[in-house]
C-alpha cells in the first residue's frame, strides 16, 4: 500500500499552507542529495517528499487526495498531475524555490547532471478534451494529434563558453555582511551548459523544429469537467541535453441529451402519461450502458424518485459507482376531447380522485433531502 502523503511530510490532515511547506522544505534540506552524496535511501525519501508536497502544496489537488486518496493520480503522469515517476529533473523544476539560496534551485531548470550541472525543461504543452458522459463512465483512451517542438535531426551542440558546460555563472558581491556568492542560469545557452554548434536550416535558433505526433492518452472513468491530466515528456523538448516538458490535458464534459450528472449520480426525468401513472407500466430508460427497462407501480405519484443503484459513473476513487436517480413526471394533458373532459368532470368530486397523502408519502423536500444524504 502506498505511504500516505500526510505521513511522509510528518504533518496533521489539517495543517495549513505554510506548514505543509515547512514540512517539505525541512525534509527537503535533510535529504537533498548535494547533502547525501551516493546515498540511494536518502533520494528516495527525497523523491517521496516531492512527490508529497506536489499534490499536498496545490490546493486543488490537495482537495481531490483528501476525497479520493493515491486513486485520484494514476501514477503514470496521468490524473491530476500526481507525480508518480517523478524524478530529480522534474523536483528541482517544480519546487526551486522552496530551497532558497542554498540549493540554487530555480524555475525552468532541474535536476543536476554532472558536476551539478542544471538540465534545462522544455516548455508545457496544454490540449482540451471533450469528453461524452459514456467516456466519462466507462474510461477511454484517446489519440491526440499534437505539435510538439523537437531536437531537429543534425543538430550538434558544443560546450558553453560562458559557463563552461555548468548551466550557472557565479557572482560574488561585498555586503555588510561579507562577500556573498550568488548562481543564477547562464543567459548566454538558457542554463543548458550547451549551445548550437551544427543546425539543418529547417530548426530554429534553439535547434529545434515542430512535429506532429500521436500521443496517446488514458483517461481513467469518473474524470470531472475541469481537471487535468499530464503525460509526462510529450511536451517541448529542451535543448542539448535538456529534458522535455509535459503534455497537460484539460477534461471538458459534454452535455448528455438525456442525463444529467451530479458527482457520481445520474439523474434522468421520466415522463408518463395520466393513464400510465393509475394503471401502471413498464418504461425504457436510458443509462450510460444502454437502455434499461424498469416497471412503474400502479398509482405512482408525480415527483417519485426511483434510485437504480449501480447505473451511474464509476467512482474516480475505484470503490464502486454512483446511482441512477429516476424523476417520475406525470404528464398532464392540456387539451381534453369531449368525452374525456365528461370523464373527468364526473370524476371531480369522487374520493378516489382526491388527493389524500398518507403520513408515508414523503413531501417534495423530504425527497429531495433524501437524494442528497
């Protein structure tokens, strides 16, 4: 079983921001490996507390772990932007700034090659997928045509002159308190340590050109209309020997002719007829997995709610599914022929025609109250 997030920082599920931060960074210093040279089980855990505060330190993703838990990022750079394979590159690109001066992170940068050589990131790439209420139900996996920047064929890079290979140029100052020496990302190669010695003519000024790919995506069932998916290093690639950017999918839900969601539950308004509601009848129904046929009792009231359990959207947490939320509607008929209005006018005064709610009957509230508890 997967480590709990709130465990490896050391925090309460009710820590603020600012604490869960200082869990993170303190963790961070303890086990960064510029502190712990060669040692595999201090990376780990470092790997572990990046991996933490990338879900805990976001407000909204910390709000989908509190309801969902690990089921909410699958792991693979898919759901939610959950780190899973996480490595050294993507820690010190996200999180730079969380270790101060002291570990010089910084955005756009990560990782450390050799010698503490910075890895420049290629830049995110962002798509829109909409998605139908069946997808949504079932999971699907699409196929994205997406232009992407990439090393051009033919493209040779040679040591930075400025920074000598490192990706940094340090600065020393006279302070009050003494000289302080301060690194920042070499401006001449972007902080890669490289730059362009052979290009093709078709690459930019970076080496790079774009390229269409097919990038394949696994959407896992129960998404929601606004999140976001990443796959990991289909973004921008980076040049020389920089690592590339990720690909972040945005979910849009399309609308349902006939169904209408809320959260895991699906609500559908069935509509029967005088006749159908007094003498009863059997109704085909739409769900995410087809038609269904259910029965409707004879003397069924307008506003009864029939619950099919099951027949909604598979929780995104993978403990079971929602219900399907029957709206019975009887509908009244507006025009009336001659012989029906004499049916009815004879019918106005007969106490089987009145209405009479016994204490069982649940009034529209109660209904109401009962679909959300």
């Amino acid at each position: 079983m997967k480590e709990d997030y709130y465990d490896i920082l050391g925090i309460s599920k009710d820590a603020s921001a600012a604490e869960i931060k200082k869990a993170y960074r303190k963790m961070a210093i303890k086990y960064h490996p510029d502190k712990n040279p060669g040692d595999t089980e201090a990376e780990a855990k470092f790997k572990k507390a990046a991996e933490a505060y990338e879900v805990l330190g976001n407000q909204d993703k910390k709000a989908k772990y509190d309801r969902f838990g690990h089921q909410a990022f699958d792991g693979s750079g898919g759901f939610g932007g959950g780190t899973g394979g996480m490595n050294m590159d993507d820690i010190f690109s996200q999180f730079g700034d969380i270790f101060g001066g002291g570990f010089g992170g910084g955005g756009g940068f990560s990782g450390f090659g050799g010698g503490g050589q910075r890895r420049a990131k290629g830049s995110n790439l962002r798509i829109r997928v909409s998605l139908n209420l069946e997808e949504i139900a079932n999971g699907v996996e699409k196929k994205i045509k997406v232009k992407r920047k990439i090393k051009a064929p033919g493209t040779t890079y040679k040591t930075c002159s400025t920074c000598n290979g490192t990706g940094q140029v340090t600065r020393i100052t006279n302070t009050i308190l003494g000289r302080m020496q301060t690194a920042s990302p070499c401006t001449t190669c972007g902080g890669s340590g490289q730059m362009i010695d052979k290009k093709p003519a078709d690459a930019d000024e970076q080496g790079l050109k774009i390229q269409e790919e097919m990038v394949s995506i696994k959407i896992p069932a129960g998404v929601e209309d606004g999140m976001q998916l990443k796959v990991a290093g289909k973004g921008n690639e980076a040049p020389g020997n920089g690592i590339p950017g990720d690909l972040l999918v945005a979910i849009e839900e399309k609308s349902h002719e006939s169904l209408q969601r809320e959260g895991d539950n699906l609500h559908y308004d069935l509509y029967v007829s005088f006749s159908e509601a007094t003498l009863g009848a059997s109704k085909e129904i739409q769900t995410v997995n087809g038609k269904v046929r259910i029965k409707i009792e004879p003397g069924v009231q307008s506003g009864k709610i029939l619950r099919l359990r099951g027949k909604g959207i598979k929780s995104l947490s993978g403990y079971g599914h929602g219900d399907l939320l029957v709206h019975v509607n009887v509908w009244t008929p507006k025009t009336l022929n001659k012989e029906q209005r004499e049916f009815f006018e004879k019918m106005a005064n007969d106490d089987n025609f009145r209405p009479d709610p016994k204490k069982g009957d649940k009034s529209f509230f109660e209904k109401v109250k009962d679909m959300f508890s």
